[in-house]
C-alpha cells in the first residue's frame, strides 16, 4: 500500500469536517452528537467486536507489552525533564507529560491500523488502545491532582484516598473498559449474525465518522502562541515516542502485527481527551488543545516518515 492510499483518506476526511464546521454545516450540536456515537457506541463496539475474534494467545505475547509500556514510561521521564527544563508553570506540567505519551489512538489509531493493515488488525489496536486509555485515566489523572491540588499535609492522606476513589470510578465509567473486559470474557460464545451484522455496520460507520470529528473539533480549538511547549509535546509524540518503538523494534527482534501496531498507535497525535482531563482538573486546557491541532497538522509529515518503517 502507497503512502497516498493511507494518507490521502484520513487526512482528507479530516480535512472535510474542518472544512464543514468552519463554514456552519456542521454545528458544534452536531459535532458533539456524532462524538458521543464514535465515543460511546462505534469504538465500544469495535473493541467488543475485535477482542472477542482476536486470538487469545497474541494477547499474552510480552513484546506487546515491551513495546508500549516502556516507550510510554520513557516519554514520561523525558516529558518532565522537559517541562522543568522549559521552567513551565505548574498547571502546564501535567498537560505536557499526558500529551507527549497519550495520542489519539482512537479515532484516528483504528482507521490508521485499518487503512495500513486490514480490519483483522484492530484487535490488538483495540486492546493496546486500552493501555493508553486506562493508563491516562490513572496515572494521568494522579498527574493532574499533583500539579493542580492546593498542598496542605493535613488533608494529604483523605485527599490521597479521595483521588484513588476517583480513579477508580473514572474507569469503571469507561466504556471501552467494559468493551474490553467482556470481549475477552465472552470470546468462547458465538455472536450470532442476527447481532453481528449491526454490529459489523457500526464498525464500518465509525472510521470516517470519527476522522470528520477530529477535523471538526480541531478547526473549533484555539490555543496562544506557547511555541517552547508546543514544540516539545510535537517533538516527544510525533518523533521520539514512535522512534523508541522503532529501535526497541530492532533490538528485540519484535516484527509483524504486534510491532506494526504498537508503532502505529504510538505515532498518533495528541487526542483531544487531554484537554478534556485538563479542563476537569483546571489545569491548561489552552495548551492541551494547542498541542491536539499543532501534532495533528504535524502528523501529516511525521506519518509519511513513520509509515517507512511499518
């Protein structure tokens, strides 16, 4: 497959929904509904859908762990170096870290791995997108309350405890969580076609429907001109990040499906869900939205590079 058979598509739908909410066709109220069904319904059923068909085996391989948990744990450390470097304020320290390891292995991961490796991919896109999910929803919201909480030692404790709490109510929320625990509890039980065709349509339906939100929902953020930081989060997301899973790739010996994937879905852009954590937090959502248009209109570049090692 030619760069212009990936490329082309994901970016042209993106640039569609930019172009019909910048001139009014589509409406924020219809920008926000067709999220809740990519978000809600079409990614949840991909996810049920993919883990349930996927081999069970692949999913105990250690190099899908090997080359996604510890790209991310190196981005984190990088991350706050390079947030302390830059001297950014504390509100914004958070935001950098979740940015540089948390892409958007949703709505524009799953159409990615589709378009570069089949539909038979996005179960393990699917399963190491929960990674990225359930690993930003705990460590990245422990994150956000470090940076953003008023220090006081007397309440450290019941404010530790709260936040634990919080955590893991927040997931349990999730629906891709639920998607994906009963994917892989439910795998021995034959879908019949009666629901399986619906379900089939609904995975159809959510890989362009999900490009024409990213690109609405870019051309609606606005960001100030936070260059350094900006630049750093570019740097670490769309560069180092996929870079670490390449050599890590090479040294381990790890190809196929599981180095395809782990690659792909490392080099996607910041999602838009770190400015949604961050405003939750009140931290700098300006810079978490910055950083979701400046990565994406940078992926353009970075994807035609990426997709040479694929």
């Amino acid at each position: 497959m030619s760069f212009i058979d990936v490329v082309v598509p994901i970016f042209g739908l993106m640039l569609i929904g930019w172009l019909l909410k910048a001139v009014g066709i589509f409406p924020e109220w219809l920008v926000r509904l067709v999220n809740d069904y990519v978000y809600y319904i079409g990614i949840t059923v991909i996810t049920f859908l993919s883990l349930h068909d996927t081999d069970k085996r692949l999913l105990f391989d250690p190099s899908i762990y090997l080359l996604n948990l510890l790209p991310m744990a190196l981005i984190v450390v990088l991350a706050l170096a390079a947030a302390y470097m830059l001297k950014l304020d504390r509100l914004a320290i958070p935001v950098v870290v979740t940015c540089a390891f948390f892409g958007n292995t949703g709505y524009i991961g799953f159409p990615l791995n589709a378009s570069v490796q089949g539909i038979e991919s996005l179960g393990l896109t699917a399963f190491i997108s929960t990674f990225y999910t359930v690993i930003v929803f705990t460590f990245g919201a422990y994150l956000f309350r470090h940076y953003t909480r008023e220090k006081s030692d007397d309440h450290a404790s019941q404010d530790a405890g709260a936040g634990l709490k919080k955590m893991l109510t927040g997931l349990l929320k999730l629906p891709i969580i639920w998607a994906t625990v009963l994917g892989l509890a439910l795998s021995f039980v034959a879908i019949p076609d009666l629901v399986r065709l619906p379900m089939e349509w609904i995975t159809f339906s959510t890989s362009p429907l999900a490009l024409l939100a990213t690109g609405a929902m870019i051309s609606g953020s606005g960001f100030r001109e936070n260059w350094k930081a900006l630049g750093a989060i570019s740097i670490l997301k769309l560069a180092v990040m996929p870079a670490i899973v390449i050599l890590m790739g090479i040294v381990s010996g790890v190809n196929g499906t599981i180095y395809r994937t782990s690659l792909l879905e490392a080099a996607t852009p910041v999602g838009v869900t770190n400015a949604v954590i961050a405003e939750q937090y009140k931290a700098d959502k300006t810079l978490a939205s910055g950083a979701v248009v400046v990565s994406t209109l940078l992926f353009i570049v970075s994807l035609i590079v990426v997709l040479l090692f694929v």
